[in-house]
C-alpha cells in the first residue's frame, strides 16, 4: 500500500488493487524466517514473532536455539514490557490491518472493468479476513484488543480495549462476512497455484477456531463441522520415496504431508490437507532446522524430553502405563519399542542417519555437540518437514520450495473432536470417527473404546493427539493458554535426551511460568502513545 502518494493517485486500477493486496497478505506469518514476499528477515529486530516454528520455543515442545533471537526473558519468566517479540509481533499485526482499512475503505475508487468485478469483490474479501486473521493473532496473544475498522488518523488512536464478547462476535462476524464472497477448494474461481489465498472453508475454519479458544464448544463444532460436511478436505495418505543413493529417504504419509510441494509440481492446490497456507513458507529447513554438521545447517528449536515421551507405543499404550523399568529404558532409548510413526517423523535423534547426516551431541568438538552455536541444546533436532531437495540441492537463503499449513483439515478434525468432547455428547460417533481417521494415517491403530470412553479418558486422548500430531505448528502455544496447564508444563527443569557420558538426561535448562505469562505485555511504545489502553495484568 503506498505511503508517498494521495488515495486519490493510487487507488485507480485493478494492478494498484492487486499490488495493495499482496502487500497486506505479507504480513501474515511464515513457518521459518523469510527473505522474500514477508515484512521480516532475520536481519529485522523480532522478526521471529512472525514465524510460527520459532514460536514453538515457548512452548513445552522445544527450546529456542536460534542465534538470532533471545527467548531467555520467557523462559524466566521475566519478560519486560519493552520486549522485541511483544512490540514486533503488535506493530506488525497493526500495520496489516491499517493496510486492509485502507484497501476497503478506498477499493470502491478504482476502474473496474465489468469482466474483473468478480475478482475485485473476491480481492476485498480477501482483505476482510485477513483484517479479522491479524486482530484474531492479537487476541490470542494479548487478550482484548481494540477493534479497528477504518483507517485511523493521529487524532483517533488513542483507542481502548473491547470487551472479549465483543472482539470474538466480531470477528467471527467478519470472517462469516467474506466467506461469504470467496471460493470453495477446485471451485469456480478457485486456481491451484494460488490456493495460499483465503478460501470459504479457511474461514470457516478459523472461526472454529477462534471459537474453540474462548470455549464455545458448541460453535466451535458447528464452524468445524461447516468445513467437514462441504467434503472439499481430506488427510493426504500417499507415501513417498526421495533422493539419490546414498542419501534415500522413504517417507510416510504423515511425513509426506510436510514435503508434498517437493512432489505435486507447483499446484500447492493438489495439496488434500491444507486449508490456509504461507507459500513457500518453510523454505530454508536447512538452515533453520537440520544439524550443523552434515549440512552447515543451524537449529531455531531444540525438541524436548516432555514431547518426546508424549508419543504412545505402537500398540496405543502411553509412558505412563508402562512399568518403571519399561519407562525407564525408553527414555534411555525411545525406539528401544516400537512407537507412534509421528514420532520419528517429527523428531531427530542421537546418531541417527537421516540423508545426508548422522548428528552426534555428545562426543566433546564435535560439530553438533550439545549446546554449541547452531546446534541442539537437548539432544535432540526437528526433523519435520526435512527432505532432500532442501537439505542437500537447496541450501540458500531463499531456496526450498515447501510451504507451511497455517490451517490444515487434520486441525479441524480435532477441533470438532474437542468440541464434542467437552460438550460431553459421548454418543457421537464422529469423535472416533475423526481420530481413527487421524491416527490410522499416521500407522498408529484406532482408539480403544474400552479404554477411551469417559469424557475424561477422551480429553486426555485428544490433548495429546493435537500435541503430537501438530507439533512445531503453532497450536500448543494456544493450546497450553486456553486449557490453564502453563503452570504445570512450563515449570522446572527442562529436559532433553539421555546422555550417556553422564548416565542421565541432559538438562538445558529451568523455566519459570507465572500466572501473567498466559498473555503477552501490551508494548511499552503502545501505553506510552496511548492513554487509554490498559496494560495486562502483572506487568
């Protein structure tokens, strides 16, 4: 969107609309750093608030390993209203929405030729949902908000926060809104190469999710079911082989899922899973994700022990019905059994040979030695979304060709799962349905009804199956805030892989959660301008 010209100079063309448009769709958030179609790169101060694989480290699924970003004030929970990540990710998510007023309120100024009108329409209901996406962002990591729906002068900024009523009424209502003017998955107007765009169904999807957040079971499994009953979804089940001898990989369906760019040609679209997408969006896995010394590579997020053994055994037992000397062994060696597929799909271990590396953290000088600059700081390495192309063929900044799935259907499955779950409507056969569906495609068998069959007992199952089917994507964050467990996983000690030099496991380090870190500080640059925002609550 300009910045050194008048409304009525720009806003006179379908090109000016689509260049407004592009503009305001950078700002949403990629899976790792960007260098090109993003407002961030490494090089920008906080740049990692917009990428949702950085994100995880504040989480119980990793540590940040990244050099170019300090997660050590969350960790302690001493985060500062003066935070990079905090005034980054707020600034950022502003200056998307000032971008969509300004598109709506000034779209209605250019030449449209009759045979581009449809387009235009779908254009500004693109903008609508993005507006509602960045306000959506920022309640979920700030709380209430102001709600914004026109382009604002200096005079008018000082604005307060809504009420939650209002912002979640809102939003729903503005994504509903463009749903309305958008198109469905393979139909008219809809074109594969573009399937990063909004859709009906990515809509609906958000509202569900939004929905889910605030715990309104009951919307939340309506919106969910809207996406499930259209039938435009499905899990990808295809499974792939890549690579040149020596470096061969087989992966499986699920694993597949995160590579499927590498083997459907350009046409994102081919993609049955993905809802809403960043395209290109996890390029540079090898320079975020995979060990240093095989790839001269470097590592944003170091796996914890915790998730490690949230993976079941591959008969469905969990850890914790395991016997102690059992137990112990697999956290000595977590293959020691065989376990849940996802599980060596996801994560990276000790010695293991994987393409092109084989990373060993323990042996002192070696390049992946345990907490060296660029290397793991538990033992452990992400190995979602490697594959060859990236980890060999394409190793520069702005190579890799794969996308990143901000919504996929597995998502909305589990949202709906949720949903049903804690409405305890027990008797309703999609519960199992869905998560059979879920984990017989990961290779894992289908729920056992004599085990799973209070609400209690389903709860527990579906937690953990959003945990470990999703990941490094940016839902535990959210996920760990709307049920209240922080203060249980977010505490002590942080453990990492089994050692053997010392005979235990490694420990990275000791976080400190309060009650206040369910929400992020309003940024001190915003309270400062602002008299009549409210700062949140501990800080």
């Amino acid at each position: 969107v300009p910045n050194d010209t008048t409304e009525e100079e720009w806003w006179q063309t379908v090109g000016q609309l689509n260049t407004a448009l592009n503009s305001i769709y950078k700002t949403i958030p990629s899976g790792l750093i960007l260098y090109q179609n993003s407002d961030d790169s490494s090089t920008t101060p906080g740049a990692a608030s917009n990428t949702i694989v950085e994100r995880e480290a504040l989480t119980d699924n990793c540590i940040g390993s990244a050099n170019y970003v300090n997660f050590s004030n969350y960790d302690s929970g001493t985060v500062p209203t003066s935070d990079i990540l905090a005034r980054t990710l707020w600034f950022n998510r502003w200056r998307g929405i000032r971008r969509a007023c300004r598109f709506l309120e000034n779209y209605h100024r250019a030449f449209v030729p009759t045979s581009y009108k449809s387009q235009v329409t779908r254009m500004a209901a693109e903008v609508r949902a993005c507006r509602a996406f960045y306000h959506l962002d920022l309640f979920l990591h700030f709380g209430n908000i102001p709600i914004v729906e026109t382009p604002t002068l200096p005079s008018e900024q000082e604005l307060s926060r809504e009420s939650a009523e209002r912002i979640v009424n809102w939003i729903a209502g503005e994504f509903e809104t463009a749903a309305g003017d958008l198109p469905v998955k393979d139909g008219p107007g809809y074109t594969a190469t573009e399937a990063w765009r909004w859709t009906q169904d990515a809509c609906y999807a958000y509202i569900s999710y939004l929905y889910l957040y605030v715990g309104d079971w009951a919307n939340a499994k309506k919106w969910a079911w809207k996406v499930i009953e259209g039938g435009h979804y499905k899990l990808m089940r295809a499974e792939t082989d890549e690579g040149t001898a020596p470096y061969t990989v087989h992966h499986s369906a699920y694993s597949t899922l995160f590579i499927a760019k590498n083997f459907e040609g350009t046409a994102a679209g081919n993609n049955t899973e993905a809802i809403f997408l960043k395209n290109n969006g996890a390029q540079q896995v090898r320079g975020r994700l995979a060990p240093y010394g095989g790839t001269a590579g470097g590592v944003v997020d170091s796996p914890t022990a915790s998730l490690v053994n949230e993976y079941e055994l591959l008969d469905g037992r969990t850890l914790d019905e395991l016997d102690d000397a059992t137990r112990n062994e697999l956290i000595r060696n977590p293959k020691a059994l065989p376990r849940d597929p996802r599980l060596t799909a996801t994560i990276l271990f000790p010695n293991e040979n994987f393409i092109n590396v084989c990373p060993d953290p323990w042996t002192p000088g070696s390049l992946d030695q345990v907490g060296r600059i660029n290397s793991t700081m538990t033992g452990y390495w992400v190995k979602k979304w490697g594959n060859y192309r990236d980890w060999v063929d394409k190793r520069g900044d702005t190579q890799g060709i794969n996308d990143f799935y901000l919504m996929r259907y597995a998502v909305v499955l589990l949202n709906y799962v949720e949903a049903a779950i804690e409405l305890n409507e027990l008797s309703d056969e999609n519960i199992y349905t869905f998560l059979n569906d879920i984990r017989t495609r990961a290779g894992m068998p289908e729920v056992d009804r004599t085990k799973y069959k209070t609400q209690a007992k389903l709860r527990e199952l579906v937690r953990r199956e959003r945990r470990v089917e999703l990941a490094f994507e940016g839902h535990r964050l959210f996920d760990i805030r709307r049920w209240k467990i922080g203060t249980q996983v977010m505490n002590g000690p942080v453990l990492g892989a089994y050692n053997p030099n010392t005979g235990k496991q490694h420990q990275a380090k000791v976080r400190v959660f309060n009650e206040r870190d369910y929400l992020w500080p309003i940024p001190a640059d915003e309270m400062s301008m602002n008299p009549n925002m409210e700062q949140n609550p501990g800080y």
